[in-house]
C-alpha cells in the first residue's frame, strides 16, 4: 500500500513542481517576478521491524526566490540612477539655450557696449544713436526671451513634481493594501506567503524608489513599513499618507512638497532627497532658480550702473539723461520681489518692498523672511534652498521698517506683521522680465557731459583747465539731489575761477555776470599749487562748508583786544563704517579775551584731523572826498600775535584813491607787506590771502579823513563795518575763517558772548560736494580766470558716452569678481559644468544599477533554459513516479488475481 | 554565475543604445565640424571659446572705430594743409605791403585780396567732417564755430571742447582740436586788443577792429581796457571813453558820427552804425589775438592809417606786428598739424597690432572649438565598425533556446 502512496506522493509532488516551472516560464518577463521553487521534503518515514521506511516526497512550499539585501542594494543603485537621469533630462538643451550664440545673451550683451561705443565715437550721428537704441531693446528682448524659456522649464519640472507626486501617492496606496492582504492572506500562520503579493509589493517598491529614497522596516505581521526621504513616513501598515505640490507660482514664490495632514499640510521639501522626485527638486531649486536670479541680477546690475551713468549726461537735446533703463526700485518691481506664503496672505494688508541699495552686492540667492516669535517683532531670514540662517533680528513698531541686507533692504511698509509670517524673498528673480528699456529715440541718449570750462581769453599765465568730470547727481549717502546743476542739467549758479595770485583763487557765482558774487557755500580763499594737477571742488561727498567772522555787525574797530570773547572749539568725528564718534582735544581761540588774527585760528583748527581751514582778511580804504587834505602818512600794519610789520605811505597832494594807489605803487616795501591792491577809484582795498589783521593808522595834521570798512565777503557783499577816522586814529580789521570739514565731522565752540562770539556755538554748514570735479593745473596769474558753464550745444561732447560704453570693462557684478558678460560666462559655466558632472554621474549610477540588476536577475531571474532543463527533469521523475504507480497497480492486480 | 534570459535581452539592447548615442555624437561632430557641441562637452573649453569670441569681437569694434578715427584725422589734415598754403599767400602778400612804395590803390588792392583768403581761411575753418559735425567746434559741432559778429569781425561761437575715443582696451585718443586752440587764442609778440560790442546792446553800431597808432602809449595803458557808452543827450547821440579799471574818463560826451574814428591812448577804431542810449562797446587789450584778428587789423590799417609820416610809422608797426602775429600761427598751425600726424600713426599701428592678435585668437579658437576630422572619421568608423559586430553577436546568441532542442 505504502508504494501506492509513495507513487502518488512522486506524482503530486513532481507535478506541482512542474507546475511551478511553467509557472516560471510564463513570468519569465513580468517585471518583479522572482522565480519560484518547489521545495521537495522527504516524508517522516515509518519505522519497522525492518528498518525506517521512507514515504515518499512533499512539496513543503513554494520557495520565492528572493534576497532582500539584494532588493534594498538595488532600489538605493535605482533611486541615484533614476535621480541623475531626471537631471539630465531636464538639464537637457539648457546648456544649449544659455551658450548658443543665436539663443544666448552673450552677443546680445557685446552687441549692445559695441553700439554705444560706435555712438560715443560720433555723438552727432543720428543713425548711429538709432542703431544702439535698437542693440538695446533687442538685449531687453533676449534677456525676456531666455528668461520665458527658463521659467517654461520651471513650469515643466513643476508639472513633473506633481505627477512624481501623484505616483508616490498611488503607490503608497497600492503598498498599504498588499500590506493588508498579506497580513491577511491565509497560510500566513504557518509562515507561507503569498508569493505573487509579495512580488507585488516588492515591484512597488522598486518603483517608488526610482521616485524617491525608500527606507523599509517590516513587521512581525509582514507589513512593511516606508519612509522617504529623510526618513518621511508614508506607509504604516494599512495607512499611506498623501503628498501634493503647493499652491501656484504667482502666490506663493516656490512650490513646495506638502504632507497632508490633520491640521495644517506641512512642508517637507527639504526632506526629499533621492529618486525622479529628488532629482527635479534637485534641478529646480539649486540649478534653475540660482541660474533665473543669476541672469537677473545681471539685468538689474546693468540697469542700474547704466541708469547712474545716464542720468550724468547730457542727451542731444540738451536735457539731462535720466534713465536709460526701467528703474530697478519702482513700486512694482520693489513688491514683487517678497512674496507673503499661503497663509500669511490670508490676512491680506501686509505691504512690504524690497529695494535694491547697490547691486554690486548682490548674491544669487533666494530667502525666507520668518517671524519666529515669541513677540511680533523677532525675525529671522535664512537661505532658502539650504535653510542656513543668514540673520536674525527684530523690527521696531514704526513704519516703515528696514532690514538691511547684503545688496538690498527689506522695506516693511505697513501692516500688522506678527508672528508667524513667512515671506519668500527672492531680489534678482524677476530681474530680467521686468527689463526694460525707457527712452524712446536716439536723441535721448546722454553721450554729453552736461559742464565744459573755458579759459579766458585775457588769461596770462599758462594755467590750464579740463572741461570736467561728472561724478554724481544724487549724494550718495542720503539720496537727495545736489543743487550744483538744475533740473534741466544747467549750471546753477554758472561760476568763475578767479585767481587772486599765483597760489591762491576764488569762486565766484556769475549768474549775472556784470555782478559776480561769493559763492554759497563761499569758496573766498582756495589754495593752489602751481605746476601741479589741483582739483578745484571737494571730492568728498560728505564734505561741508562754514565761515567765521564773527556776527555780521563786526567791522574794524580801534580797540581789537574789546571784539571777541574766549573760546573753546571741539571737532567730532562720527567713522562713516563704525558709526563711533570720536572728540579731538579742543581748542581754544581768542584766550583770556586777547583777540587772535584770523590767521592764527585758521592754523589752530588746520591741526585738527578733517579740519581744513582758510583764512584772509579785506580792508577798504575810502577817502573822504570832501576832506582830502594835503599830504597825509598812512601807516598800514600786519598785526599777528605780538608780531607787527608795518609800512609807512606817504601820500602826495590830497588824499584820494588814485593818490593812495600811487604812494602804494611807489613804495617799495610795500610788496613785502604780501597784500594785494585794488583800486575803483573810489576807494583802495586790501587783501591778505593769510588772514592777518590789518590795521591802518592815519597822520594827517594837514587835514583828510580816512574810512576804513570791512567787506562781507558772502552773501550779498556789502560792508560789515566801518570806522572813519581822523589824524592820530587808527583801526583794526580782523579777517575771516571759511572752514571745511570732511565728512562726517562736526564743528562746535563753547559760547561766550563777551562781548562777541568768533565762531557760532553751532554753526550751520552747507555742503562742499558739486557732484562734479574740474582739474586746475600750470601756472597761472593773478587776474587770469576760467568759466565754468553748462555745456550748451555740446552735440560732439561725448564724454558720457566713453563711459557708457566702458561699463563692461569695468568688474562690477558680485563684488567687483565680474563684469556683465563675465558674470553671463559664469552662468553658462556653471550649467554646463551641473550637466557635465549630471551626465557622467548619470553613466556611473547606471554602471552601479546594471550591476545590482544582475545579481537580482542572477537570484530572482528566470533563465528559460533552465526551465526547459527543470520541466525534462521533472517530467522525467513524473513519469518515473507514474511507473511506481503503475507497479503498485500491477502488484495489486497481481494480489488480487491470486485470490481469482 | 547565473544569468537570467531577460539579463542577456536587457543588456544587449543596452549596449546597442549606448553605441547608437556615441555613433550619433560623432556624427553631429563631422557634420558641423565643431568639437564642442554645447558647453556641457567640455565647460572650461567652452568658457574659453567665449572669451575668445568676445575678444574677436571687441577688436572688431576697435577697428571700426579706429577707420572712422583715421577719417577724421585725415580730413582734418588736408584741412590744416589748406591753411597752412593760406597762411603763406597772406604773408606774402604782408611782405609785399611793407615794402615802402605803395600807391593808394596798391594797397587797396592788397587789402582787397586779403579779404579774400581771409574768408577762405574762415571756411577751412568751419569744415565738417565726415559725419556733419563741424571739426574745429569743441563741443558744439552742431553749429557753425567761426561766424561774423555783429561788427562784422570774425569770432568764435564754439568752445575748448576736447573728445577723445577709446581704441583698445584702455586706451583712448584725442580726434578733434578745438577752433580755440587751432585759430584762435594764437599768442601775440606784443600786446593787442579786441574790440566787441555788448551782448544786449539795442542799436546797430558796430565796431572795427581797431589798430595800434602809437604803440608806446597803447603799451603803457595796457593792460587796462576801454569801455565805449553811449548816451542820448537832448536829441544827441553822445559817446563817453572810460578805463575799465578806474573809470577814468578819456573822451566824454563827445557827439558821435557814424564812421568817424575814434583815437584814445595809442588806439584807433570806427564806430560806424545807430547805436542806441545806453549801448557799449568794449575794447579788451591782451596778448593773445586770433588769426582772423591779425588779418582784420591788416586789412583796417591798409585802408586807415594815413598817408603822413605817422600814418606810416604807424603802419609799419600794423605790418611788423601783424606778420609776427602770422608767424605764430604758422607755428600753431605746424604744432597742431604734427599731432595729427601723430595720431593718425597711432591709429595705424593699433590697426596692425589689432589685426594680429586677431590672428591668433582665432588660430586658439579654432584649436578649441573646431574638429579634427581625421580623428573624428576614424573613430566613426571604429563606432560603426563595433556596431555591427554587436548586432550580429547578438543575433546569433538570442537564437539559442533549449525549447528548440526538445
């Protein structure tokens, strides 16, 4: 009996063996299919008196061929394959779009220098302005070209994200039921699964791991739990979670990779690494947002350099140049470059800008602007693509609020900020969309400089003047406008040197020009080196001027010792970088009352750092016509300290200017007194560029009165003062101090009104800085003067023009590293080297993954001949065990035929 | 080592796909001759070409420049080269004046021809160059630089304008001189002066030009000036004679008839016209004097100084000073001639220096950028070769099966 069984156990087991070859051969090309083997068992055999008795065979189970060392080794080779090969698909023609010479900026940009260069070679060419007009609206259009095929590829890539996403989630639903079934399915008990739910898993596995990095944990019930990413869960058992791709560009900036939750949906981008789904977010946010901003910040530091060099010159028209491009600040601009997130927008009345302050320091970042808590007025920004946290801080209550940044400033205009709100702060983005050009026709190009200079025509000596050099319009630290040009860019007021000696000049306002008058700030008493280059204005934007001379009242007087009071002078100077203030030792004028000459004030403050101080002092000398008298002496002195040198003039005949004039003439010690002489006719004035004091003394026992005045020498002119006397007076003329102080430097003097203050205890100053700077050099002679004028007519000036056209010469761009088309290099750089090193990486992985599927296909695979080999064996042992059968049959009938 | 059949399927049609892409891209190679496809085959080489390209192209736009530079130059040098011949007619015909014996007529007739070239002078002097903008303007080149002033002398509306143009990198050059340099503020051997009527003046006086009758006493005035005022007294146009500096009165209320010459400290000039009450004139002294200056003062002492013994001291001095006066200006001119020569010789060797670094940039460029044929075919060939021979491997192995033996 036992045979029969035996047979039969062969027969059965054999073709259940069989049946899982074909069932094999059948799978030989389902994706995921491990192959499958029947696992023969002997059967407890029967002991006896003979011995153990073997009972034939069992198929114990259906063996799955499978390793799971070799399936995770194959999904972590998938992820990186499938992560490089979505970067280089959408890197795909990047490289291309950005290089090529027909599709890129770079010829654009060459283009567009070439043609302002060829308009500034002839500023009067019409055709030649047209023609770099057009470079200049066709380098806007290139610029918005590219930019709409770069944000094309982002809307690509998004969409890719979100199908991506839409996968994960059908898988992560798929792999939760099989969770289910299996845990289910019966036999599980005793250990056996279903080997096809298995396969299935396995397969969605694999395929969520060409999306994104997969971590499995099993379970004792044989769920598998997976998380992505960084550890993200998705599976739990019979639960998956739902991923989505927030809202749309316009709103919220980036989109980001949500997980949905009970309460809020959280943001788990930067938990995503591996697989299609790493790989686009990979692309998107470290290769396609910093190459979108990169290209805008070129747009923006181009506007901006050449929108400040414009607005230096001087169109065909005669107007100033303005913009040459869009301002980079306007409203529109400067708002859309902070986006508010989801949520914060709900509430809808925060207004916030983001201006660019210089955009050489600009980087190609993006930023999120948090306020963290615990108050509302804490926040933090950090990178957005890393999370590095760049700055934290606090905001005050007022608005508007600024956060100063690298480049730019972050203006908080009005709302209710509190904590909790996220911004998006992206500066350069949008920088080559919002491109454009903003004049209209050749003409409006500023190729002129709006100042030239002329020498006069009578000038002796051989000083010469440069036709000058614009710097700036606007103050560079505060932004308001420099009164030195008009709105129309004309001189105001025109000015004229005035060279009062070889060393020493004046500048004089000649809007009238029959009546020049002192300049405002005045410019009365100005060195000059001969034979040397001299800059005529102050170069120091923060530079101002202020004059002394006591209250205008104060005229020469007979007792100089009763005219000013003691005072104390402190300087302070606040470091522009710093902001610390630091206070010179002060000094004192005018001590215990003894009045000092101007002179020796001017070389008290001149030892004070960032003090630099003028001193002169005019005297008139006015016969009174109606008492000339005969032959009077007057005795004219340079008093400074207890230092006297006086000269005696003896006057012929009455006492008149011109006689004056002649007894100055003639009186050869006179020159070395250093004065110089003016005579109208009507009266003698004297001038010492050193600011002595002068005083004049009359001896004229044949009659004649002498006035002696004291000129003001700002403002309105005029007389302050005067004395006149008689034979046996005399008088004192004090001078003036024109003081200039570097930037931020400050002036103050104790007050002591007893019974006149020198300086005012807080003397107003106006500035020094013109915003434009004339060279002086040679030799020139007193009476020699040069114009300074607007530069009217000046069609074939192109001085602005060589600087526009220089601009790319110059490192602007990331700290002085680039000039525009560098900067343009290093973009097209920087995306062929990712797609380079994305191509090899992508060969490498492929390599490694090609590697993992063959040890798969060695374990799991199915190999056809094989099979062909195992079906002959197993049908061989199934014919065998058929014939056991067939023999028991036999012995049976034989058993049973002995009994017939 | 087992191998499953989609193994040996799977990795056969890999490698087809692999030699298929890297036959393809040796073929785009051959096709457009270009080694570098896109700056992802080779980044620093591609950086590279770009720069190259820059710099090809920036030198092409200094060559440009530099041929309208050289133009310009040109047309300024046979301008200069014109009056320069100008300037020799006039001394000869200067010379020819001084030579004592004159007749009336004579001198009328030298007179005569020196107005003449005086107004070619003013014309070379007002040439445009070749974009239509006038050479010798400074700034202005929109508007004539040298025109009549209301007394009919010569004066220049332009300004001491320089502009220079860049020819390479850093490098600039000077393309224009300016008419104040070239005509006008020519020093003078001994001091002149310039007469001028005021901006705002209403009537229709002019002023000559003026000459120097007595050069002692104009030596010893100088350097004040004169301001000539009119008045309208009781129906009367009277004229006054003032220093500029002290006022002092020359000539006062003296009754003015048009034409009638005027002669105050060594000075002469007319006043010819209507001016109106309150119009002046003035009479600068200095000791520069434009070329159109010498030439009028000629022109006027020609045809004014009288024929006495003063009127011909007088005369002499015109002559003397005058051909001193042409003597510096040919020595300007000379000057300002020989910087163009200058810089029209800059310009040529920038334009040859130019050209051959163009020459090797584009020997580099081609290095980089372009394909070797010879390597790249026969690496085709290779590709092409290896292609088949794995197609057909292929095609033999997936035909074995262990089916089609049983």
């Amino acid at each position: 009996m036992s045979l029969l069984n035996t047979g039969l156990t062969g027969i059965l087991s054999n073709q259940k063996a069989l049946e899982t070859t074909s069932n094999n051969i059948t799978n030989a090309n389902t994706p995921g299919y491990s192959r499958q083997r029947a696992d023969f068992v002997s059967n407890p055999s029967q002991a006896t008196g003979s011995g153990y008795i073997g009972q034939g065979v069992n198929v114990a189970d259906i063996q799955r061929l499978n390793d799971e060392f070799i399936n995770t080794q194959l999904r972590s080779d998938t992820t990186l394959h499938s992560e490089q090969t979505a970067l280089v698909e959408n890197l795909n023609g990047m490289d291309d779009l950005l290089g090529n010479e027909k599709t890129g900026l770079n010829q654009a940009l060459t283009q567009f220098f070439g043609t302002l260069q060829d308009a500034a070679e002839s500023p009067a060419s019409s055709s030649l302005r047209e023609q770099a007009l057009n470079q200049a609206d066709n380098l806007v259009a290139r610029f918005k070209s590219v930019d709409s095929q770069l944000r094309s590829r982002e809307q690509t890539v998004d969409d890719r994200i979100s199908a991506n996403l839409n996968e994960i989630n059908s898988l992560a639903d798929g792999i939760a039921e099989l969770n289910l079934k299996i845990a289910e399915s019966p036999g599980r008990a005793s250990g056996r699964d279903a080997n096809e739910l298995l396969d299935k898993r396995d397969e969605k596995l694999r395929q969520l791991s060409e999306l994104v990095q997969v971590q499995t944990n099993e379970n004792n019930d044989g769920t598998v739990d997976v998380s992505i990413g960084k550890g993200q869960g998705i599976v739990s058992k019979g639960n998956s979670a739902t991923l989505r791709l927030s809202g749309s560009t316009e709103q919220a900036g980036r989109r980001e990779v949500l997980l949905e939750g009970v309460g809020r949906d959280r943001a788990i981008t930067h938990e995503i690494t591996g697989g299609a789904l790493g790989g686009n977010l990979t692309f998107r946010d470290e290769i396609l947002e910093p190459t979108l901003n990169g290209i805008g910040r070129i747009a923006i530091g181009l506007s901006e350099r050449m929108n400040e060099q414009h607005q230096l010159g001087q169109d065909l028209n005669g107007n100033l140049g303005g913009n040459f491009f869009r301002d980079i600040n306007s409203e529109s601009l400067a708002r859309g470059r902070i986006t508010p997130s989801a949520e914060t927008a709900e509430s809808g009345d925060r207004q916030a800008r983001v201006n660019i302050t210089d955009s050489s320091k600009l980087d190609t970042r993006s930023y999120t602007l948090e306020f963290t808590g615990p108050d509302d007025q804490q926040y933090r920004i950090r990178d957005a693509t890393s999370g590095e946290l760049v700055k934290t801080g606090s905001i005050s209550d007022s608005r508007p609020s600024t956060i100063s940044m690298e480049g730019f400033e972050i203006e908080l205009e009005s709302g209710d900020f509190q904590q909790g709100d996220e911004f998006t702060i992206r500066p350069t983005y949008n920088g080559a969309r919002d491109m454009a050009t903003e004049i209209v026709a050749g003409e409006q190009i500023a190729l002129a400089a709006p100042i030239r200079a002329e020498a006069s025509s009578g000038n002796q000596g051989t000083g010469q003047i440069t036709q000058g050099t614009m710097l700036n319009i606007r103050d560079p630290e505060t932004g308001r406008r420099l009164d030195a040009l008009d709105e129309n860019g004309n001189l105001d007021p025109p000015m004229e040197i005035r060279f009062l000696s070889e060393n020493r000049y004046e500048v004089v306002d000649v809007s009238d020009p029959a009546n020049p008058k002192p300049l405002d700030p005045p410019m009365n008493n100005v060195r000059f080196e001969p034979g040397k280059t001299n800059t005529v204005f102050s170069g120091d934007p923060g530079s101002r001027t202020l004059t002394a001379s006591g209250p205008a009242e104060n005229g020469p007087t007979a007792d100089p010792d009763s005219v000013y009071g003691e005072q104390n002078i402190t300087i302070r100077t606040r470091d522009p970088e710093t902001g610390v203030v630091s206070t010179q030792s002060p000094i004192t004028i005018n001590e215990g009352g003894d009045k000092e000459s101007a002179r020796s004030i001017a070389d008290k403050l001149n030892n004070q750092r960032g003090v630099e101080a003028t001193a002169y002092t005019e005297a008139t000398l006015t016969p009174d016509p109606s008492n000339q008298g005969n032959n009077p002496d007057i005795e004219v002195a340079l008093v400074e300290g207890g230092d006297v040198k006086d000269v005696t003039l003896n006057v012929n005949g009455p006492l008149t200017a011109d006689s004056l004039n002649q007894a100055i003439q003639e009186n050869s010690d006179f020159q070395s007194l250093g004065l110089s002489v003016t005579n109208d006719g009507d009266s003698v004035k004297l001038r010492s560029d050193r600011g002595e004091d002068i005083r004049i003394s009359l001896d004229a026992t044949n009659g004649a009165e002498l006035g002696v005045g004291k000129p003001n020498p700002y403002g309105d002119g005029g007389t302050t003062g005067s004395e006149t006397l008689s034979d046996g007076e005399q008088a004192t003329v004090g001078g003036y101090v024109d003081t200039t102080l570097a930037d931020g430097v400050r002036l103050t003097a104790t007050d002591n009104p007893s019974p006149e203050n020198f300086f005012d205890p807080a003397p107003s100053s106006d500035p020094a800085y013109k915003g434009f700077q004339f060279e002086l050099s040679g030799n020139p002679e007193a009476g020699d003067s040069f114009r300074l004028e607007t530069n009217e007519g000046g069609t074939s000036d192109n001085r602005n023009g060589l600087a526009l056209g220089d601009l790319n010469a110059k490192n602007y761009l990331d700290n002085g590293n680039f000039s525009f088309t560098d900067a343009y290099g290093s973009v097209v750089e920087d995306v062929g080297s990712r797609t380079q090193t994305a191509q090899v990486d992508k060969e490498a992985a492929g390599t490694l993954m090609e590697q993992s599927q063959k040890q798969w296909e060695e374990q799991s695979g199915v190999n056809l001949d094989e099979e062909a080999g195992r079906l002959i064996q197993f049908q061989n042992a199934y014919s065998a065990s058929s014939q056991v059968v067939s023999v028991a049959r036999d012995l049976f009938n034989t058993l049973l035929g002995t009994f017939n | 080592m087992r191998v499953s059949t989609s193994q040996i399927f799977n990795q056969g049609i890999q490698q087809f796909q692999n030699l298929n892409a890297q036959q393809a891209r040796t073929q785009e190679q051959v096709a457009t001759g270009k080694e570098v496809l896109s700056p992802s085959d080779d980044p620093v080489a591609s950086t590279r070409i770009v720069q190259l390209k820059d710099d090809l192209a920036r030198s092409e736009q200094y060559q440009d420049t530099l041929d309208m530079t050289q133009t310009r130059l040109e047309r300024e040098d046979g301008t200069l080269s014109s009056y320069t011949d100008a300037l020799a007619r006039t001394r000869e015909l200067m010379v020819q004046a001084g030579s004592g014996s004159l007749s009336e007529s004579d001198r009328e007739s030298i007179a005569q021809e020196l107005r003449q070239v005086k107004g070619q002078m003013v014309s070379l002097a007002n040439t445009k160059g070749p974009e239509g903008e006038f050479l010798f303007a400074g700034f202005q080149g929109g508007e004539k630089p040298f025109g009549e002033d209301v007394s009919g002398n010569i004066e220049y509306r332009g300004d001491s304008g320089e502009r220079s143009v860049q020819i390479d990198d850093g490098v600039t050059i000077k393309v224009n001189d300016n008419g104040r340099e070239t005509f006008e503020a020519i020093p003078s051997d001994r001091p002149t002066f310039n007469t001028r009527a005021a901006q705002n003046n209403e009537g229709s006086g002019r002023i000559s030009s003026g000459v120097v009758t007595d050069r002692e006493e104009f030596e010893q005035f100088y350097p004040d000036d004169l301001v000539v005022t009119f008045d309208e007294v009781s129906g009367n146009t009277e004229y006054t004679v003032k220093s500029q500096r002290t006022g002092e009165e020359f000539i006062s209320g003296e009754d003015y008839v048009s034409g009638n010459p005027i002669e105050v400290n060594g000075m002469r000039f007319e006043v010819s016209g209507e001016p109106k009450k309150d119009d002046s004139f003035t009479v600068t002294s200095g000791d520069q004097q434009s070329i159109f200056g010498t030439m009028e003062k000629m022109i006027e002492g020609l045809e004014t100084h009288p024929n006495t013994p003063e009127g011909r001291e007088a005369l002499e001095d015109t002559i003397d000073q005058g051909l001193a006066n042409l003597q510096n200006a040919e020595d300007r001119a000379t000057e300002i001639q020989a910087g163009v020569g200058t810089r029209l010789n800059t310009v040529e060797s920038t334009k040859e220096f130019l050209k051959d670094s163009d020459l090797l940039a584009q020997e580099t460029l081609s290095d980089l950028e372009d394909v070797d044929y010879a390597e790249a075919i026969s690496r085709l060939t290779q590709q092409n070769f290896t292609l088949q021979a794995a197609q057909q491997s292929f095609a033999r192995i997936s035909r074995l099966s262990l089916f089609d033996a049983l």
